[in-house]
C-alpha cells in the first residue's frame, strides 16, 4: 500500500503542509519591509522546526528571542534556553539524535565556546540547521560584525552558506533544511550572514504566505542508524571500536571522514539546484572582477556602479557556498580576470586564501580591502583599490567631508 | 538639488530612539514606494552612551549598509554629541558632503566658529530644532524627541510623506514589537505615559507633523533645497 503523502494536509495551525519546490519557487510572494531578525523569525514560521534551543549573544538575541514569540504562539515544537552555547549545541545534538528538526541561532564568541560540537555534528550526520550572525571574536570586544569566526568553521565537515541580504536568509533558511536533509547529505548546515548588516537592517524582502509550510522531516531518511552512547547498534561509549587503539579502529575513522566530506561534496548538485548555482556571476568578461560573499557582496555591487559612472567596467561574482567550495565555478568565472579583488570583513582574508588555492596564476588576486572589528566597508574604499590597481590617481578619502 | 539617493546619518544618545527613527523613517520611504534600508551601529545597549542610526532612501535599489561614512543629511539627537564628543566620528560631521545638511535638535547654537565656517566652505546648511521642548510640550515626554528628528528631515528634504510616517509610527507602535530588552522596556515606558495606544499614535503624529511644518517653513525661507527624487524617476 503506498503511504499517503503529507504534501495537502493541515499542522494544528492550520499551514497546509506544501510541496518546497513550488512553496519557495512558484507560490506568490509579499514584499515586506523586515530586519533580517524578523526575516529569521518569517522563515521558521513555515519551516517545521521541531526544537529550537537559544542561548542570547548580540547580534543573534532578537532572532532568538523572536522565535520564542512563535513557539509561544504554538509554530514551533519545543524551545528552550540552554546554560550556554556549548550546552545548547549539545542539546541540538541531542533532539537531532532524537529525530527532530533542529534550529539554532548563535554569534562571535558563542560559536567559538561550540566549536567541539561541529564536527560532532557532521560525524554523527544531524542535519541541524545553525544560524551564525558573525560577529568580532577577539578581545577587545566587539558586538559589531566581523567574519573572522567563518574560518573556523569551513573545516568541520559543516554545510557553509554565506547570506548577503536578508532575502537571501529567507530563502536559504527554508532551503537549508531541503539540502541538509537529503539522504546522501545529512549534514548540519551553518548559515552564516554578517551581524547587524544582516539582522539589524531593515530591507525589502518577499515572504512566502504564511499559511504554507515545510513538510516535517523524516527521521527515516537519515543514512546512519542512530548513534546511541549506550544502546546498540553503534554504542559509542560503552563498546567504542573507533577507542581503540588498533589498525582497524584508524581505518573506520579515516574512511568516516572521508565520508562526510564526500556527503559535502554530494550536496554540490542539490546545492545548485535550491540556489541557483553556487555563485552569481556578473560581467565578468571584464579585466577586474570583484569576489566576494555576505555584505562585502552588497558592498561591491555600490563599487561596481560607482566605478560604472566613470566608465569603469568591473565584474562580480557573489559567492554563495563556502561549503561546498564552489572552486570550478570560480575558475571559470575569473579566467578573464587580470585582476581579481577580494574585499572582506575580516583581517586574515580567508575567502581569498580559498580562492587563490583554486585558481591558476594566482598573483592576480588582490587580497583586499579588509575591515575587520565591526568597520564598515565604505564602497569608496573597494573603488578607490580598483582604481590604485588599475594605475590611476585615487583622492585621499580621510580628506574628503571634513 | 535632487539627489538619486539621501544618506541620512542619526547621531544620538543610547535610549533617545535613534535606532527607531531610523526604522519608522525607512518605513516610510518604503510606503511611499521608495527604495530603502536602515540599520543600527550600537555597543553594548547603554543609555546615554552614544549610538549611531542610518537611513539610505533612494530611487533605485540599495545594498549599500553599514555605518554612513559620506552622509548628505547629519541629525544630531543630543547636544552632548557635539559639546561632548559622543559621536562616532570626530568631529560629529566627519566626512559630510558638499551641499549637505546638519539638522541639530538644541535650542542654542553650539557650533564653534570652526565648524561654522568648515560646513559653510562646504555649503552644508543647518538647522537648529528644540525638538526634546517640542516633544515635551505636544507629547508631554521626552521620549517623542525622535518624532521631531523625523519630523525635520522629512519637512526639509521631503524625503517621506506624512502619509507614510503616520502608517510606519502605526505599524511600529501599534502592534506588539520584539526586539532588544532595552527597546523593550522603553516601549513599555513610552506606552505607561498615555492612556491607550492611539493617543500614543496620535501625539507622535502630532510631534512629527509640527516639526515637518517648523522645518519645511525655515527650508524655504533659507531656499535649501536638498531632496530625493520622485520614485517614478
């Protein structure tokens, strides 16, 4: 007997269960004036998320506390406030574990203070979806954004998205969970944007209606049997193969990792299915080409119509994925490229060393311009490097105004 | 001059509602089918520590955000972000453009000769408001102070209509709305101050309006001319 779909069929608030493909690709849209937080807020609305666990840390705490008002309001399963954020990424682990959709939201210093539950996360495949407002991580402190803390979480077989709008967390968020959630995947996916750029700002997004949402997740899709600590059939702690010290023990371990890289790179062609590609490619016949992803994005597209209005053609290639590492796509985008500027909102410019590590003749990026600690990133700055590089005479900028 | 895009820096005081005029003001531009965006630069949430708000309104799609680096419009919530430095940039009108303008809400002047003659080499008018004596006498509280500063800017540039304000003030203060502890609580202050929520909404609306007028009159007297194109252009 075929089972019955759930696709057409009610939750108790009344959202009709839909099919995600024409939810988020055909189904009509609202513009609606929103910060990203509310956008985060929308986006869990129809997503079926059965726990949500919150701990507060600027730039995430509106988000968070936002999506307590929908659990209140009886659109999310569970939620609660974890003792911190390692607490609260455990936890995630825990109703993951549990067969339930897992939402989270952190920044900065609680990313950090997680870390030890990432690969975790990816070793035991919990398709668990993290929202990172970046945020500075340094001391001294700094609440503002700063992207230093992606860097540390492109190693640890975690899905890596990096949003440039709010529109684009909308639609990613809900996106997130169809990618993350496919068998040959099972991943936890990080879904990054830029604090305050991002949450704090208020854009123009387009929602899908509110009376449609995500079909549950089907714990029966997952790959891998649940690892227990304690029951079979893995028994981790109590019967651990992978603690002892043996050929075979090193072997399984490998080939695990092997594994969840490779599920990283299966996500690839689910990946550009849901966005379209893993970048965006725009005039990039041109001799500059600006690569960017998050704000910095946003950014170099002012840049790149200032420069327009001196009849200055550069190109841009937004960067969507950092995990999966759309290297391919970038290669091909920039074989013209004489020069390949790399702005971002960090001081170590990993998202050049990602590129430079991909591209052949690799001296023809240009590493810059970096802010970091919660600077802003003038578009003046991005256009008054092309212009240094491109030999021309470029006006001092701390002279101008005052 | 008719500009293609308005950049309007908000430099205020932690708890003045800088962060909310930002908002309410792009709100607006969005109502009147504009293109905007606004955003907060704060610390840790602090009253009376400094805290910075941005508004972009323009014809054409915007991605530019972040801290306003090169602002047409400065509206200075609080003396003492000129008289004692709370502002981000030194001095308050760091990196101002040509033809600007600096909307100042005090009832004396506090400009030094220096900075009054720096903004007239670069022709930047400006524009003293009571606006916190205005708040008080319309509103009866200080809180309003931020309808004034809206208020302002809109009668000088028309960058909003009163239409829009009065739709945006009732979308952001006539629902529940979520956002920092501190918001929060200021929200809850506001609300004790009058009896229902529509007389909120409606000595806001009167706040903002007589400062429209106060500033659209000392606009054309003075011919400053600093305005947002149609959104149809």
């Amino acid at each position: 007997m075929a089972t019955p779909s759930i696709i057409g069929q009610k939750n108790k608030k009344g959202q009709v269960y839909t099919d995600p493909w024409y939810m988020l690709h055909e189904a009509p849209r609202t513009p609606s004036f929103f910060t990203g937080s509310e956008v985060i807020k929308e986006a869990i609305r129809r997503a079926s998320v059965d726990v949500m666990i919150a701990y507060p840390i600027t730039p995430q705490s509106e988000a968070a506390a936002l999506i307590g008002e929908l659990f209140a309001e009886g659109y999310v399963g569970d939620y609660f406030r974890g003792e911190s954020e390692f607490a609260v990424m455990s936890e995630c682990a825990g109703a993951a574990f549990g067969g339930a959709r897992v939402f989270t939201t952190t920044a900065g210093p609680g990313t950090m203070r997680a870390m030890e539950n990432f690969p975790m996360w990816a070793g035991s495949r919990l398709p668990i979806q993290m929202i990172v407002t970046c945020r500075g991580i340094n001391s001294p402190l700094s609440i503002q954004p700063d992207t230093l803390e992606m860097a540390y979480l492109l190693q640890t077989g975690m899905l890596v998205w990096h949003a440039e709008t709010a529109q684009d967390f909308y639609d990613w968020i809900l996106k997130g969970y169809m990618v993350a959630e496919e068998p040959d995947v099972h991943l936890p996916l990080a879904l990054c944007c830029d604090g305050f750029f991002v949450t704090h700002t208020k854009d123009m997004v387009e929602l899908t209606p509110a009376d449609m949402c995500l079909p549950p997740y089907d714990p029966y899709r997952s790959p891998v049997p649940c690892m227990d600590m304690e029951c079979p059939p893995v028994r981790m702690m109590r019967d651990p193969f992978v603690m002892k010290s043996n050929y075979i023990s090193y072997a399984t371990h490998a080939s695990w990792q092997q594994e969840v890289w490779a599920a990283v790179e299966r996500s690839r062609k689910h990946t550009i299915a849901w966005l379209d590609g893993l970048i965006d490619a725009e005039n990039v016949e041109s001799d500059v080409v600006i690569v960017a992803s998050g704000t910095a994005v946003s950014q170099g597209r002012e840049a790149v119509a200032m420069l327009a209005d001196e009849g200055i053609d550069v190109g841009l290639v937004k960067v969507k994925t950092i995990r999966p590492w759309p290297g391919e796509e970038i290669r091909e985008a920039t074989k013209h490229a004489k020069h390949i500027v790399i702005p971002e909102f960090n001081i170590i410019g990993w998202l050049a060393r990602e590129v430079k590590a991909t591209i052949p003749n690799n001296e023809r990026v240009h590493a810059g311009p970096h802010v970091a600690g919660g600077m802003t990133m003038p578009p003046e700055i991005i256009v008054g490097e092309i212009k240094s590089l491109l030999g021309m005479k470029v006006e001092t900028l701390a002279t101008r105004g005052s | 001059m008719i500009k293609r895009r308005l950049n309007i820096r908000m430099s205020g005081l932690g708890g003045q509602g800088a962060v909310t005029a930002a908002h309410v003001l792009a709100m607006a531009a969005a109502k009147d089918g504009k293109y905007a965006i606004s955003n907060p630069f704060f610390g840790a949430e602090k009253r009376m520590a400094p805290a910075e708000s941005y508004c972009r309104i323009g014809v054409y799609r915007i991605y530019d955000r972040g801290e306003l680096v090169y602002p047409d419009v400065i509206e200075v919530f609080h003396p003492q972000v000129i008289t004692m430095g709370k502002s981000y940039t030194m001095p308050f009108y760091s990196g101002i453009k040509e033809n600007g303008l600096v909307i100042i809400n005090s009832e004396v002047p506090l400009l030094s000769d220096e900075d009054v003659k720096r903004l007239k080499d670069l022709n930047v008018a400006v524009f003293y408001i009571p606006g916190t004596q205005i708040a008080l006498e319309i509103a009866g509280t200080e809180l309003s102070t931020n309808m004034t500063m809206i208020g302002s800017v809109a009668g000088i540039t028309k960058c909003v209509s009163l239409q829009a304000l009065d739709l945006a003030l009732q979308e952001r203060f006539g629902k529940k709305f979520v956002a920092s502890g501190g918001t929060a609580t200021l929200d809850e202050a506001i609300k004790k101050k009058f009896a229902k929520k529509e007389m909120l909404l409606k000595k806001n609306l009167e706040t903002v309006t007589r400062a429209y007028n106060i500033a659209a009159e000392w606009a054309e007297k003075n011919n400053v001319e600093l305005c947002v194109a149609e959104a149809s252009a």
